[in-house]
C-alpha cells in the first residue's frame, strides 16, 4: 500500500500557485515574475493542518518551500496557537538546540489564501508515515535495526533537548491567569477540551468518562512536576530523518505549552509502545525499549522521570480527547463507553 493524502482540506494548487507567486513578490526583495511549481500534499501525514510543499523560481534565485494553512472548518484542538506554531519555530530555529524547519514568514492577512498563513523552508528527508503505519511497512520497516537504533537514539536526543530551551524564550506560551504555566496550565487545557467535546450532546456519554478520568488524575496529583516547554505530539513520526537515520527536523508544534517537562517524554513512550509493539510480533526490532528511553532522556536533560505513570494515564485522556473529536468531525465512531472506560481505568 503506497503513502495516501491525508490532509483535512484540499484546494486547487493551480489557483495556489499563482497567489503565493504574486505575495512572494513583495516578501523577497528585488524578485520578480516568481513561478511557483511542483505543489504537493505530503502523503502519509498531516491530517490537522493544510501543508502543501513547492518550488519557486525567479531571474536569480530560487527557493524550496512549505505553506501551512490555518484549519478552518477542521479544527482538532480547542486553542488557536497557529500564530504561537510559528513563534516557537522561531525560537527554535535561533537557538539552536532543536532542529527545525527555518521558518521565514508569517501571513496574517486573511485575503491572500482565505486564511491566516506561514512558509517554512522546505526541509529534505524522510517522515515515518502514520498511513500506512512505519512500522508495517515503508522505508523504516525495510531498514536494518541498527539503522533504526540510530534513529531511535537521535529522536530521543531532540525530545530531551527541547527541555533544554530556556523557558523565558517562551514565555508567549503562558496560558489564562489561573493556570499560566506547570501542569495546571496543560490540566487546563484539557478540561477545556472535554467541556468543548460535550458541546455536542451525542458524545456527553463518553465525555462524561473523560471527566471522571481527568478527576481521577487530579486527585492523585503528582510529587514530580519539573518545569519544562512541552511540544505537543511527540512522537518519531513528527519527526523527518535524513539518508543517516539521523533527525533533520523536529515538526508540527501545534499545541506548545509551558506545561512541564513530562509530557512529551510519556507522550512519546505511549506512541512508541503503540507503534513498536505489535500484535503477535516482537518489540520492533532497533527501537529502544520504555527503560532505554527514560535512561537516555533523562540523562540529556537532566530531570527526573519519577512519577511517569501518572503522566502516561494522563497521555491517554489526552489522546482519547484528540480522537473523539476526530471521531466528531469525521462522523465515525471508533469508541464505545465501555471501550473508552477500559482503556482510561473509569469505573
């Protein structure tokens, strides 16, 4: 099975091409009649934004590109944070410490393409696809397990080194007056999400699971709570790898937060113990197991792991959050109460 389009929206890129060649014109200096060619969803990945690659070319210059489009009618999350997306690549990009696409312009004028915009400097590499999964099939699965242990091993250096960043570079990323950083800011964030979820009167049943799980949580608060920037969807396949195997760029920070160091780390476990442990197969063979991956990460960035389960439940709610309304702008029905109840630990 090839790579498919998985893009929430699609537009015409003929009608694309000719905006972004006009708006290029007055972002890059001395250009002009700029040709933009070569558009393309990427495949295999991006379901929440509008992404679409090109090329464009003028009399001296040229350049390789990503747009990434504001969603509009298909909004995942309840916070708007395209804006804060841009800033935090920004930062990135500056200092150094994680590898990112060079962000190079942000369009907030919504009569070029309808909606708010940026353009990314296009990064050349290779993304472990979720359609089909990576780890069925596809270039990681036809990699030898010594070249995924180095995959492995560098995805779990950048996650670490995003907990290298200094928070006051971030501090944009401060949530409401009640909950501006820590984990009650991401403990906010998704009591908000589940009170949006329950505004569509057909899924109060499985919220209603949500809310007990999310009181479950806060009644068992953990003693660890390190500081920290939290990426948002940690997971290697948010991240492209060069012919080495090694990353080349840390990508979607959709929903940053100044949330706390743990999350990412459990939010990239969970995925990994998905994705790698597969039914009736052996532990993906190269991946580095839970243990390997705490030891690593601790030991780049120099915080505690303590307390991890707790996070890792609290990965779940999440996740189911991030389902159910994926479930609800698709019109699916993927779980049931009793299912979600399971898998969240609610009697």
């Amino acid at each position: 099975m090839s790579d498919v389009i998985v893009a929430p929206e699609m537009r015409d890129l003929d009608v694309l091409s000719q905006q972004l060649g006009t708006w290029l014109s007055g972002k890059i200096e001395g250009a002009r009649d700029i040709v933009v060619t070569d558009l393309s969803y990427p495949r295999g990945a991006g379901q929440s934004h509008e992404t679409i690659l090109f090329s464009a070319n003028w009399s001296d210059g040229s350049l390789e590109g990503v747009v990434r489009i504001k969603p509009d009618g298909f909004t995942v999350f309840p916070d708007n944070l395209f804006q804060e997306q841009y800033r935090i690549m920004q930062v990135m990009h500056e200092g150094g410490l994680v590898r990112v696409a060079e962000p190079l312009w942000m369009e907030t004028d919504t009569t070029i393409l309808g909606r708010e915009f940026f353009i990314m400097r296009k990064v050349s590499g290779r993304v472990p696809v979720s359609v089909p999964p990576y780890s069925e099939s596809g270039w990681v699965f036809e990699a030898s397990p010594g070249q995924r242990r180095v995959m492995w091993e560098d995805g779990v250096r950048q996650l670490a080194a995003i907990q290298c960043v200094p928070l006051d570079s971030v501090r944009f990323l401060e949530g409401p007056a009640h909950a501006r950083e820590g984990l009650p800011q991401e403990f906010d964030k998704y009591r908000r999400f589940a009170r949006w979820l329950a505004e569509d009167a057909e899924f109060l049943p499985l919220t209603a699971i949500i809310d007990r799980a999310l009181d479950q949580l806060e009644s068992h608060w953990p003693a660890n709570q390190p500081e920290g920037l939290v990426w948002g969807d940690a997971r290697l396949g948010n991240m492209m790898f060069g012919s080495d195997f090694r990353v080349k760029a840390v990508m979607d920070w959709e929903q940053p937060s100044l949330g706390g160091a743990l999350h990412d780390l459990a939010w990239f476990i969970t995925m990994a113990e998905a994705w790698h442990d597969r039914p009736g197969k052996p532990w993906f063979a190269g991946m580095g197991s839970r243990a390997e991956t705490i030891a690593l990460w601790q030991e780049i960035c120099g915080k505690s792991a303590d307390d991890l389960e707790w996070f890792e439940h609290f990965t779940r709610v999440k996740m189911s959050c991030t389902g159910l309304r994926l479930d609800q702008l698709r019109g699916t029905r993927n779980y049931s109460a009793d299912s979600l109840a399971e898998r969240l630990g609610v009697a």
